[in-house]
C-alpha cells in the first residue's frame, strides 16, 4: 500500500512544511506559496 496525496489545513505554512520535512523526513514535492500550498 502506498499513500500518494495527502491534504493537511494548517496556520503557518512555512512551520508546516519545515516540521513535515525536518521532524518526519517527509520530502516536499510542490510547493505554491501564492495559493497556500
């Protein structure tokens, strides 16, 4: 099993991601600041 696209609302995007990508290892594939995501 595999999970290909995952959709989290958050606050602070720029915590978010570094959070996800620092603390869980997970890659960060896209990024679209100006439509917050």
């Amino acid at each position: 099993m595999q999970v290909s696209y995952v959709n989290i609302f958050v606050t602070d995007l720029e915590k978010a991601i570094a959070f996800y990508r620092d603390k869980l290892g997970l890659a960060l594939q896209f990024s679209s600041p100006e439509h917050g995501y």
